[in-house]
C-alpha cells in the first residue's frame, strides 16, 4: 500500500507538471509551479484536496500574480512616460531659449559691429581734423618765426639809426659837419622808410650849413642859425625813429599775442581731438570685442540648440520604442491572465472538477484492489534504471551544487516517470527540452533588458552629472553676476558723487567768473577814461607851446621843462595804455580759460563746428552705461536663476528616474553575472541529462 501510495503520487506530480504549466506559459510560471508541485510531492496530497483543486489553486495564484505584475509594470510606465514628457518639455524649453539666444547674439553682432564701422570713420575724420589743425601749427609758427625775424632786423635798424643820428647831432653841434654827414649816412635807410620829405629837407639844411662854412670868415649868427636847425630836424628824426620803433615793438607785442592765442586755440583743439579720438578708439575696441564675444556666444548657443535638437529627436525615438515594448508586454500580460482564466474556468467546470470528484477516487480505488506486485512494479522500472539512476544522481548533484531548484525538480521526475507505463522517459525529455528553451529564452530576454538597465543607468548617470555640473557652473555664474551688479552699484554712486563735485566747481567758477570780468571791465574803462584825459593834457600843453614858442615879448613859456613834463604824460598815457592792454590780455585770457574749463568739465556742446562733450557729460554717460551694463547683468542673472531652476527640476527627474530604475536594474543581492553563470550551468546539466536520454 505504500508504493502504491507512493506511486500514485509520482504519478500525479508528473500530471501536476503538465495541466498547471502549459506550454505557453513556462517563461513566467515555470520555477512557481515546480516548487508548488514538489509541496505537493512533500505533503502526500492532503485527503481534504484534490490534485485539481491545487492546480486550481495554483493557476488562481498565477493569474493574481500576473495581474500585479502587470499593474506594477504600468505604474513604472507610468513614471518612465511622465519622465520622458518632463524631459521632452525642459528640452524644449532649451532649444527656444538657445533660439531666443541666437537672436539676442545675432543682433549684438550687428548692432556693435555697425557702431565699430561708424566709430571707424569718425576716427578717421578726427585724424583728418588733428593733421590739419597740427599743419596750420606748424604754418603759424613759421609764419610767427618770420615776423619775428624781420621785426628784429627793422629793430636793430631803429636803433642804429637812432644812434647814429645822436652822434651826428653831438658831432653837428660841434660843428663836424664831416663826421656828422658820416653818420648821418647810416640813418639814410631808415630815413627814407620812416619819412621821405623830412629826410629831403634836412639834406637840404645840411648841404646849406656846409656851403655856409666853405665860405670865407661866416657869420657866426648866420653859421649858428644853420646848425640849430639841421640838429632841431635831427633831433625830430630821432624822435621818428624812436616812435616807429615803439610802434613796430607794439605791433611785434601784439602779433606774438596773437600767435600764442592762436597757438593755445590750436592746441587745446588738438588735444580736444586726440582725447575724443582716444574714447572713440576705445569705444570702436569696446564694440569690436562685444561683437568677438557675441559671436563665440552664437556658436556655443548654436551648438547647443543642435545637441538639444538631437537629444531630443533621440529621447523621443527611445521613449516610443520603450512604449511599443511595454504595449507588447501590456499585450503579453494581458493574453497569459486570459489564458490563466480560461484554463482555470476548464478545470472547475464539470468536464474537469466534476469528472474528478467522480472517477479519480474509484481509479484510485482500482489499482489499490488489483493487486499489483511488488515485481510488476519493478518489471515495469526495468526499462533503463542505470540510465535513469544515472539521470537521477547527475540532476540532483548538480541541482546541489548549484542550488537550482529547476534541476532538482527534473531529478524527481526521473524518479516518478518510472511508475509510467507509456515511455517512462518521454514526458522527461519534453520537460528537459521545453526547460531548456525557456531557459535560453530567459537568458536572452535577460541580454536585452540587461542592456536596456546598461544604457538607461549610463545616459542617466550622465545626465546626472551633466545636470550636477551646470548648477554649480550657473551658482558660479549668478555669484558672479551678483558680484558684478554690487560693483556697478558702487560705481554708479561714486559717479553721481563726482557729478554733483563738478557741478558745484563749475558753479564756483562761474561766480569767479562774473567777479573777475566786472573788476576787468572796470579797469579797462578807468584806463581807457584816464587815457582820453592824458590825451587832452598833452593836446594842450603841446598847442601852448608849440604857439609859445614863437611869441614875442622874449618869453616863449618854460620849453625846457615842457619837455620833460610831455615826456611823463606820454610814459603816463603809455601806462594807461598798456594797463588797458594787459587787462584786455588777462580778461580774454581768463575768459578763455573759463569757457574751456567749463567746456572741459561741462555738458555737451557746439565748439569749432563739432560737437563736444565735456567731464561732466562723459561722468553721466558713464553713469548710463554702467546702468546699462547693471540692467543687463540683473537680466542675466534672472535668466541664469531660472535656467538653473529649469536644469534643477531636470536633475530632480533624472534623479528619480534613478530610482524607478533601481527596482529593474539593480538585484541587491544577486548580481547579472551570477544569474547568467547559474543559468548556463542549469542548460549545461539539462543538455547532459538529455543526451543520456537520447543515448540509451
């Protein structure tokens, strides 16, 4: 009774194999029905349980299984999905953020790039201003050399002849007529320039005094008479002289003046113009550089959009084969749990379950009362037993060595398929071979996910350390940025403190100005008053005594002091004049250096028919530009934080990508190897056992 319990047993667990995993469904139920079968084997089949009731049971188990498995499935999809769509959009985003970029770059190129141009001719034309300006320099200051040179040839000639005639009247009135027509000789020149009529009639009076000496035993009155007038006209040459002198010495005074304004007006205009050529050199250089850097940023922008571009066209091919593939797994799933169902709806229908309850017992009942023998039991092992004994103890050694519950089943079925009576070892094989293939199935199904973990965990990894990499590049930019906003602030407030400096210097100024021109004024009208004064004076002193000096009566008025004291009013009248001069001088010279300091220091202007523009006006164009410059780095900033935000929520994803995939990818404590080893041993032994099989 107890082999035939023993027997009935093997026999239902060879059934067991057979009814609860069909052939469509190894891939998924193979391990879970064998090891419920050996249960089966283990616990000698309850009396309370039918072998149909456990396969129902175990069918009912693998539809709930794949049921869950099936959710599951959906629910990493699910996260893949979102993933893919959170990615596709913050790809987007990026490559119209590199458009709005290019843009933005394009138009910085063109924009500095026509200043540069334009900065470019207004150098030239300062170029062109600056030659001229230094040639006409160089002009008047030939021009200045020439005067001066003939000024001092006709001054030299002034005095000569003012000295000779000084020693001709000494050598006259000690009636040397020889030597003083010697002398006389060396004014002839000047003579003739400065007074031709007057030169003529002191010859004359010359010529008479010398006849009058050739002449024997003269009259001394007559002799006298001669001689007074030659030295009175010689001594009125003198003073001709000695006043076209002074005059050319004013003219040679107020042609130098004239020079040295016009030199400092030419100077000043050429230093005006090189410094304006200088900023302008600096701003062309400043526009030239914008454009160098606008253009590296379009290539960067431009490369990036195209990564973008492509990154996306890969994710979106990537994401729809993962989609076809969980659609067919979704298919798959769906079809095992319909066909898990159907077979179970056959087992418990009355064909099945009902035939069961009804003819199994009394089959059972049957062979116990037939009597079989011991020896018909083993007659019917007899057909291989070594093979079988064989088969037995290579699948359960290497069942043990490996630890393969898949071997060790097989094992026991050698053993129950002795109690056959068909082929004992045909139910065996197809096992053997079905295993294999579902085995070999498995390995490559593991290949390809193993390859899909591989590529998803490294793209992962990389767009995690991609992401890692740009938040702390964009950190660094928007510190940087920061930095750069609180020096602008700093500048712009040092800036506006120098522009409330000038403009109360330029206040002060125009205050010293206004003092300064109304005392000027009021000299210059004392002195021009006190000269018409002296003018009249000496207008009467002269007509008194020129009017005297022919009256009767033997006083012809005090002539010698008259002279003295008409020689002081005119050094007075001289005074006043040159006190006029020089205030004139002063006052055009500080009115001169005001305009310029105002120039200088002030806003823009008209100067010399160009524009210019002064400290002032360049501190509060700084000021504007610096604005300018702060505007741009606090709009930089803003769409640095907000990239940052973006590449932020970007690695946020990736990281819990990283995580869903953990589940799939990563077996905390069987490695992929090791599973592949495992599994190459267990086709290894299967295929060993089935060429016993095919052997004996």
């Amino acid at each position: 009774q107890a082999l035939i319990a023993t027997q009935t047993r093997s026999t239902w667990a060879a059934a067991l194999v057979d009814v609860a995993v069909p052939h469509s469904l190894w891939g998924l139920g193979l391990l879970s029905a064998m090891r419920i079968s050996l249960a089966l084997l283990g616990s000698g089949l309850a009396a309370n349980v039918t072998p149909t009731q456990k396969v129902i049971s175990l069918l009912e188990g693998m539809v709930t299984k794949a049921a869950a498995e099936k959710d599951e499935d959906a629910k990493s999809f699910d996260k893949y999905t979102a993933w893919c769509e959170d990615t596709a959009r913050e790809k987007g985003f990026s490559i119209q953020d590199s458009t709005k970029a290019i843009g933005q770059h394009e138009s910085t190129i063109n924009v500095e790039s026509s200043n540069a141009e334009k900065l470019a001719g207004e150098i030239g034309e300062l170029d062109s201003q600056i030659s001229g300006n230094e040639q006409d320099l160089q002009t008047a200051t030939e021009q200045r050399l020439a005067e001066k040179e003939e000024y001092e040839a006709l001054h030299q000639e002034y005095q000569e002849s003012i000295d000779a005639t000084e020693r001709a009247i000494v050598a006259i009135k000690k009636m040397d007529f020889a030597g003083g027509a010697s002398l006389l000789q060396k004014s002839t020149v000047a003579a003739v320039k400065v007074a031709p009529d007057f030169w003529s009639r002191i010859m004359k009076a010359f010529h008479s005094a010398q006849l009058s000496l050739m002449q024997q035993a003269p009259e001394a009155a007559a002799y006298e008479s001669h001689t007074g007038d030659i030295v009175e006209m010689l001594e009125g040459m003198k003073d001709k002289f000695e006043e076209e002198d002074s005059k050319a010495t004013r003219e040679e005074a107020n042609r130098n003046h004239q020079y040295e304004l016009s030199v400092q007006d030419l100077s000043d205009a050429i230093e005006f113009d090189k410094q304006t050529r200088a900023e302008k050199a600096g701003a062309r250089a400043e526009s030239q550089q914008a454009a160098a850097e606008a253009t590296g940023e379009l290539s960067i922008a431009t490369d990036s959009k195209k990564a973008d571009q492509q990154s996306l066209s890969d994710l979106n091919a990537e994401c729809s084969r993962q989609t076809s593939e969980f659609q067919e797994r979704q298919k798959t799933r769906a079809e095992e749990i319909d066909a898990l169902e159907e077979a179970v709806d056959i087992l418990k229908s009355g064909k099945v379950s009902g035939n069961a309850a009804k003819h199994l017992a009394q089959l059972q009942m049957r062979k116990s009362n037939s009597g079989t023998s011991f020896a018909q039991l083993r007659s019917v092992s007899k057909a291989s037993p070594a093979v079988a004994r064989q088969l037995f103890e290579l699948l359960q050694n290497r069942a043990r060595k490996i630890g393969s519950e898949a071997l060790s089943l097989v094992a026991t079925q050698v053993v129950a398929a002795q109690s056959s009576k068909d082929d004992p070892m045909a139910k065996v094989k197809a096992l053997i071979s079905d295993l294999i293939d579902k085995l070999e199935q498995q390995a490559a199904e593991e290949a390809e996910h193993h390859g899909w973990c591989n590529k998803e965990l490294g793209s992962n990894k990389l767009t995690r350390e991609k992401k890692t990499s740009k938040v702390e590049q964009l950190n660094a930019q928007i510190d940087e940025l920061g930095a750069n906003i609180e020096k602008e602030n700093k500048e712009i407030s040092e800036l506006q403190s120098q522009v409330a400096d000038i403009q109360k210097s330029m206040q002060v100024a125009t205050e010293q100005r206004n003092t300064e021109h109304k005392e000027n004024e009021a000299t210059i009208a004392d002195a021009s008053e006190a000269q018409a004064a002296v003018a009249k004076a000496l207008s009467v002193l002269k007509e008194f005594y020129d009017k005297a000096a022919s009256a009767g009566g033997g006083y012809t008025g005090q002539q010698s002091s008259s002279t003295g004291v008409l020689g002081f009013l005119e050094v007075i009248a001289g005074d006043f004049a040159r006190l006029q001069a020089e205030t004139e001088a002063v006052e055009e010279e500080n009115d001169r250096a005001y305009k310029k300091f105002m120039l200088e220091n002030g806003g823009c202007g008209y100067h010399k028919g160009a524009t210019v523009c002064g400290l002032k006006s360049e501190k509060e164009e700084l000021i504007k530009k610096t604005e300018k410059s702060k505007k741009k780095h606090e709009a930089k900033k803003s769409r640095t934080e907000n990239e940052r935000d973006d590449v932020q929520n970007e690695l946020n994803d990736a990281n819990e990508y990283y995580d869903a995939l953990q589940p799939q990818c990563v077996k905390p404590n069987v490695s992929v190897e090791e599973r592949v080893q495992k599994r190459e041993q267990e086709i290894q032994s299967l295929q060993e056992a089935l060429s016993i099989l095919e052997g004996q």
